[in-house]
C-alpha cells in the first residue's frame, strides 16, 4: 500500500545536473561521489530477495526512514519523501526515481535496483542508486553509489555534520540489506 502525500511533499523537478549518472557512471564535475559495496551471501534466491526488498522501498523503510511515497514498488517517475530525525528536528528528502532495473529470468549474473534524484526541498542536488549484483560464482553484493553538494549555505555550513549523516545512513542500509538477505521479516 502506497504512503499518500508524496507529491504533495515533492513539488518541482529535478534539480541538479547528471541526471541518471548513478546508471551510467561519471558524476558530474563538481559533485564528488561516493561508491559503497558489501558483500550479502551467495546465491540467486538471496539476490531476488534483496532485489524485491530494494524494489519495493523495505531498504529505505527498514533503515529507519519514514517513506512517503506515490507508488509501493519502485517504477520511473516515482516520488518518494524520506525522513530522517525526529518531530521538528526531522529533515525531509524528496526524490524522483530516475532509472530502474528488475531482476531478469535465469541464474547469469545480473543487477537490480534503482537510482533517484534530488527534488526541491532535498538538504543535496544530487542522485543516489541503491543495486543488488549477483556475479558469476554466485555472490551477491549490495552496491550504493551517491553523488552529491548541499542545497543550499545552510547544509554547506554543515558538511561534516552532513557527511557523518550520510555515512551512518549507509551504514543502516547495509544493515537493512542484510536483513533482507537473511529472509527477516
């Protein structure tokens, strides 16, 4: 069931330049990057369970974010609000899905997942894409890729703050992956 409101939460369109970069790989110059890998397990079973969970926002929910989205599964266009901290303290992050790939038929190595992009609002200009890979022996790794700046002085005047945030954000993801991978409920 999807979470009503996001689009009364994400107004505008996509604010920053590079737009599907987290697909296609180069960044855009000036926006610095961060890649994240981890290793979940091994076998295919595993990789389609941590495929649905992404597919389906349960990495972002099981993070500890609240997700207000327009769409229960992942699709393009899609919007989403995540939130992060606690009652005026809480930051909003809205985003719009800009690529997507779902699992394919067979045991060949493959990847699923997706990336979205910074709406107004966001504390960044910038994408990030969350992907499950299933390689050719079978192991499964969870890769996040992000690139971004701050929005506005306000989050410039907090970098470090923000950096420490980012990181323990994909921290929880990591967390959450393995969650997934292990069938948690």
């Amino acid at each position: 069931m999807s979470s009503p409101g996001a689009g009364r939460f994400a107004r505008g369109g996509l604010n920053y330049p590079g737009i599907g970069s987290t697909e296609h790989g180069q960044p855009p110059e000036g926006f610095p990057c961060m890649v994240t890998q981890a290793y979940l397990g091994d076998g295919l079973a595993l990789y389609r369970r941590v495929a649905y969970g992404i597919l389906t926002w349960q990495l972002q929910k099981r993070s500890g974010l609240r997700v207000l989205t327009d769409s229960d599964v992942v699709v393009p266009g899609a919007r989403v609000v995540s939130g992060f901290g606690v009652g005026p303290f809480r930051i909003n992050a809205p985003c719009e899905v800009v690529w997507v790939h779902r699992p394919v038929p067979g045991d060949g190595p493959q990847s699923a997942g997706f990336g979205y992009g910074s709406l107004p609002g966001h504390p960044v200009r910038g994408e990030e894409s969350f992907e499950v890979e299933v390689d050719g022996q079978g192991r499964v790794f969870l890769k996040i890729t992000a690139f971004s700046r701050p929005s506005n002085w306000f989050y410039a005047a907090g970098g470090a703050v923000a950096g420490r945030a980012q990181r323990h954000v994909t921290s929880r993801y990591i967390g959450s992956a393995h969650e997934l991978a292990a069938g948690e409920s």
